[in-house]
C-alpha cells in the first residue's frame, strides 16, 4: 500500500527527531499495523492497545482516555490519604475532605451499622399520615437531592439566561430511562424481571419478609410505570422547545391542584416568582397519582427510593446488591471498585471544589493552562473562518452565528472563584451523615441562586472529573484540569498529536454551540430562531445526513444506534475533526512545518491522535445500554464515523476512493 511505503521511508527522519529530544509523536505501540488504515482505522490506531489492555474487571470500557481518568482518582488517593492522615481546623479543606473520606474508608463501622443509619429518614416516612406529610416528606428527599416524583433546581430561564429561574422536572424512575417500562424485546423485559427482582432483595435487606418485599417492588413498579408512560423519550428530551413550559406561580399549582407548592416553597426557601416546567404532562399525572393511589403506596414508592439512593453509602450487602444490577448487570462489570476508589469519587461527588483545589494545585501546572488557552484560541478562530467560508448560509445568518462565536466563554483548568464548604458538618463518626451533608449543601447551593443575578463563574463540573460540557445557556465551554492530562494533552507531545486528541475535544465543545440543539440559542443563550428559512432547511438537510449515517452503525445484530438521539454529538465529533485540524494549520503560520516522528507526517499524527483517544473497548450490557440511552455513539463509530466524511483523512494516508474508510461523495456529511 502506498502509505505503508510512505511510512517506510519516512521512518528514519522521524526517529532521527525523537533521538534529538523532539517532541513526542502518537503513541505506536497501540498500533494494528496489520490492519490497513483506510480499511478499519479504528482497528489500526488503536487495536494492539486494546488486545494488549483487557477492561479491567470493575469497568464497563478501557481506553487510553478512560485508564488516565481512573489515573485521576489514584492522585486523589494520594490527597484524600495525606487529609485523612491529620487532623486539621474544622472547616478547612483537609478536615472536611480527610474526615470525609476516612468515614467512607471505614468499612467496619459502616458494615456493622447495616441500615441503621437511614432509620430516622425511613422511620419519618412510615409516619406520614396525610397528603400534607407526604408533601412534606417529598421535600425533605428533594433537599437531600433524593429527586422524587420530580426534580426541582435553579437554571437559567431559556428565554433569558440572566435570569435563574426554578425548573420542575421529570424524575422518579429507577430504570435507566422510560423505554425499559415499554418497550417488549426480550431483553427489556429481562431487565424489568432483574429490577423487580433488585428492589425485592434492598427491602429485604431493609428488613422487610420477602412476601412484603416481593408486594412493595411490584408496587414501586407500578408507579414508576405510570410515571413513564407520561415522561418524554430520550430523543424528545433532546429539542429544548419539547422542555419549555414558563408559567407563572400560579399557574403552576393550577397545573398540580393537589400539591402544596406554596408549603414546598416556603419550606425550601424558594422565591415564587416565574418558572418553567419541562414536562407538563408528566407532572400532570404526579398530580393524579397524588391523588388516586394510596397513602401506603407513595410510602413505599418513597422509601424505595431513598434505599436506592443510599444503598452505595451502606453496609456491604446493600453497596453489592447496588453494584449487582446497576453495575453488572446494565453494564457488564464483573466486580467492585476497591473501596479507596469508590471513597474518592463520593469525595469528588459531594465536596467537588474542595477536593479539586487541592487536586489543582497539585497537578495542573499553569503552563499547561496557557497552552490549552492558546489552543482554545486557535479552535475559534478556525471555527470563524469555517463559518467565514459557507457556500450554503446567507450573509445575515453567518453574521449572526459569528457574532454567536465572538461571545464564547472559555473556562480552563478550575473556577477562578472557589465554593466555601466550611460549614458543612463533615466528621468521621457516619458516612451517610457525611454524604447528606453534601447533598444538602450542594441542593441549597442551587436554590440559593435561584431569583439573583447570574453567576458566570460557577462551573457545572468538578475540577478533577475527565470531561468537558458546553452549555448553551451561558455559551460558555467547559475543560476542567481533569481532562488536561495525557493522552487528550500532554506539554511533551507534538502540536499534531494534542490538536487531534484534546483540539478536537474543544472543537467538539465549540460546535456543540451550533449543533441541533446549540443552533437554537442565539449568541446572548436565548433560545431564539436566528436563522433565515432558507439557511435553516440547508442546516436540516446536512444534520439529516449525519441522523441517516449513525442509523446505520450495529453494535450487534438487531441493535443499532438511533442517529437522531446521537446527532449532536456525531455533529460535535464532525465538526471537532475538520475545525481542529485547521486550528492546527493556523497554529503553524509563519512558522516552521511541524516534523514527522516515529514515520507519521503531522496529518496522519493527528488523525491516529484522535483514533487512540477514543480507542474504547466495551462490554456488550455498556453498549447496549449506550445505544438505547446515551447521546454519545459508542467509540468506534466517534472515530471511523466522522473521518471517513473528511478529505483531509483521506488524503493523509492516501486512500483509494473505493475504500471503507472513504464515504461517497453523495453520502458524504458536513454541516460546519
């Protein structure tokens, strides 16, 4: 093949400029080189990586990309252990994160207490002897972020994101989304049988008969049925006009006659102004069920769900009945966690900031900040000149989506300002007492923003989590110092290699604002058409392309990715590929070429970058469970998905026009 001879040739070159002290290249042990790139480059850039590095037992997938974020969690070991190891003022860092974690870590305590602990929330529950109790008891599990029937949180209002508003929202389901109630493939209903089944076994273990257990799980089935039935699809979730229902107070309770709002809101200390209710019919039948099912089912249906939401934070039986069907039966992980991990992700989950700013100073540098931010730069720019260059979008519409790019908000590495969790009762005497504490202040936290002007530097993700968000509201885009680590960026590679892996993350996020969803926000996060007729129908029809190709992606026979579900994302990793490899042109003006390293030019680099990021395997339960659910296609299609839509790729290693990584020109897609 002729990239294998260019490869050849190349290769002394590029070990000449490693021998040098250059910078590194791609990593090339991870390579298949049996497999042909322009065949499955999947397979190729990744494929003796995953051969060599089996998922480990207690993961539902393994790559590169998910190995460094388990990483993370070794370094906040090391923080976490050092805390835990002293004995510091009450209320700093160390006391509240060291404290927390040693309650965790202590096993044998928590082990001996078994449900103890939930007693009192339990116990308040089985004495509710009226609606207005219930009502009560609803509130109570809502402030400790227990969110049943329904959800409520302070967001931005769609219609004016300077405004933080409170959102009702649809809630209650201990399935993975409403489908698991319907739909009657054999291996839903499976899942429906194994989930009676768990609730059965965490009553039990809460010390009900099993004749008691067995009744109370069918009733919390029944609810939850009902519930589902009248809950919007995963698909429907995604359009933000499905989810938009501003009302007044008022109008509110008449939606819900049978619910106390103005009790709930006294209590919560809510301001009853303007609100937005995501999904009206749902809520209309929490207000039927409110009032046709029996005092003694809500009562179940309630301490279910708190058992649910405690069972990682109990005794031994209920973390494994927990880890049993969530964990190994949805997802395939064939064990535990080791219980320092599992410590440190409660720590991160409900002391977030606090654990991060020690994370922060430990382990992200600030040249590594400088240089994501000189990245960050060089992705809107490219984005800019893509959108300069559209043939298909009018002159008033391409003003319109710059103006939207000129209003971006970057935020790299850590908030600037840092959330105070000195009060937050934290002591080592009882884990769950810890975990309550930190719901309660992080669910206050929300509602305390509710009715004041908004806060643009608070962040939406802890500082040590492996991820990024964009959020459309704020037109903001999000790289926490989590995923700053190799391999999506790493300071001793090349350019190549970190604008193919962490540049077409952020160009990911940077499109995420002109997607399906983000191209329904204007460029001050209004949810408002800017666009001419005309220019939205040929966005529609490119965004069709994309739904049309991802249908087409098996996961096994008979399941198959629903390209409307995946679409934003598919779009994100589209546009992420093509604005990230010219981000990198722009970076080179006036400068140097870039060299080739280990016999890859820097095109190809990039390209097999990005391949060894998403280098995922994954357990057959996870991807069945990510094509019925998730948003994002599984790793294969983010990679062999986009780049066979790209003339760069095909170009980088010299692909026949016939090959599988090359899609027809009719079928090729582009939106950005």
């Amino acid at each position: 093949m002729k990239f294998s001879a260019i490869a050849l040739l190349s290769l002394v070159a590029g070990a000449a400029c490693a021998a040098d002290g250059g910078q590194q290249g791609v990593q090339v042990g991870d390579l298949d080189r049996k497999v042909e790139p322009c065949n499955d480059f999947f397979a190729y850039a990744n494929g003796t990586w995953r051969a060599q590095n089996p998922i480990p037992a207690s993961m539902p997938r393994w790559s590169r990309r998910w190995a460094a974020g388990e990483a993370n969690k070794d370094q906040l070991k090391i923080i976490l252990e050092a805390a835990a190891a002293t004995r510091s003022q009450k209320g700093s860092i160390d006391q509240l994160t060291g404290d927390f974690y040693a309650s965790c870590m202590d096993e044998a305590r928590i082990d001996r207490l078994g449900v103890e602990p939930l007693e009192p929330q339990l116990t308040e529950i089985a004495n509710v002897r009226d609606h207005d109790g219930l009502q009560r008891e609803i509130q109570r599990l809502h402030a400790m972020n227990v969110s049943v029937p329904f959800n409520v949180y302070g967001l931005s209002d769609d219609r004016d994101p300077n405004e933080v508003i409170v959102q009702v929202d649809a809630s209650g389901l201990g399935l993975p989304d409403r489908d698991y109630y319907f739909k009657t493939e054999a291996r839903f209903k499976e899942a429906r049988a194994r989930y009676l089944d768990h609730v059965r076994k965490i009553f039990e273990l809460a010390g009900y008969t099993t004749g008691d257990a067995r009744a109370a799980a069918q009733t919390v089935m029944r609810i939850e049925t009902s519930l589902a039935q009248h809950s919007l699809d995963n698909v429907a979730l995604r359009d933000p006009t499905s989810t938009d229902h501003k009302m007044t107070f008022a109008q509110l309770q008449q939606l819900t006659p049978n619910f106390g709002w103005q009790q709930y809101y006294a209590t919560s200390k809510l301001p009853t102004g303007e609100l937005n209710v995501a999904e009206p019919e749902f809520m209309k039948e929490v207000d039927r069920q409110l009032k046709a099912t029996s005092l003694a089912d809500w009562k179940t249906y309630l301490s279910w769900h708190l058992l649910h939401s405690a069972a990682p934070s109990l005794s031994k039986p209920f973390v494994q009945e927990d880890f049993a069907f969530n964990s190994a039966y949805l997802q395939g992980a064939k064990e535990m966690k080791p219980r320092w991990k599992q410590c440190a992700e409660s720590a991160d989950a409900q002391l977030g900031e606090a654990v991060g700013k020690s994370y922060v100073e430990k382990y992200f540098p600030p040249q590594a900040k400088a240089r994501v931010q000189d990245m960050v730069k060089n992705l809107r720019l490219a984005m800019g000149e893509t959108i300069e260059g559209l043939q298909w979008m009018s002159p008033a519409t391409r003003k319109r989506a710059l103006e939207k790019l000129s209003t971006f908000n970057p935020k790299v590495g850590y908030p600037d300002k840092w959330l105070d969790y000195s009060a937050v009762p934290i002591s080592r005497d009882s884990y769950w007492h810890n975990v309550v504490a930190g719901r309660q202040f992080n669910v206050r936290d929300n509602w305390s923003t509710i009715g004041k002007p908004l806060d643009r530097d608070r962040w939406g993700i802890t500082t040590p989590t492996s991820d990024a968000y964009y959020n459309p509201l704020l037109n903001e885009i999000v790289f926490p110092a989590g995923i700053l680590q190799p391999p999506a960026f790493n300071l001793a590679v090349s350019d190549a290699v970190n604008y193919g892996a962490i540049g077409v993350v952020i160009g990911h996020e940077i499109s995420h604002g002109f997607d399906d969803q983000g191209a329904q926000y204007d460029a001050q996060g209004r949810l408002k058409n800017w666009w001419s007729d005309a220019d939205l129908k040929a966005f529609q029809t490119r965004t069709a392309c994309v739904v049309k190709q991802f249908d087409g992606y098996f996961i096994e026979p008979g399941i198959h990715h629903n390209g409307k579900l995946v679409l934003g994302e598919s779009i994100g990793d589209l546009a992420g590929a093509r604005i990230a490899y010219r981000a990198l042109e722009i970076s080179r003006r006036g400068k140097a070429p870039l060299p080739t390293i280990d016999g890859f030019t820097p095109e190809q680099q990039f390209f097999i970058a990005w391949g060894q990021f998403r280098g995922d395997e994954i357990r057959p339960e996870f991807a069945r469970s990510m094509v019925q659910g998730d948003p994002h296609p599984i790793a294969k299609y983010r990679v062999i998905g986009p780049l066979s839509n790209l003339p760069e790729f095909q170009q980088a290693f010299q692909c026949k026009a016939d090959a599988p990584m090359v899609r027809k020109a009719a079928d090729r897609c582009e939106v950005w």
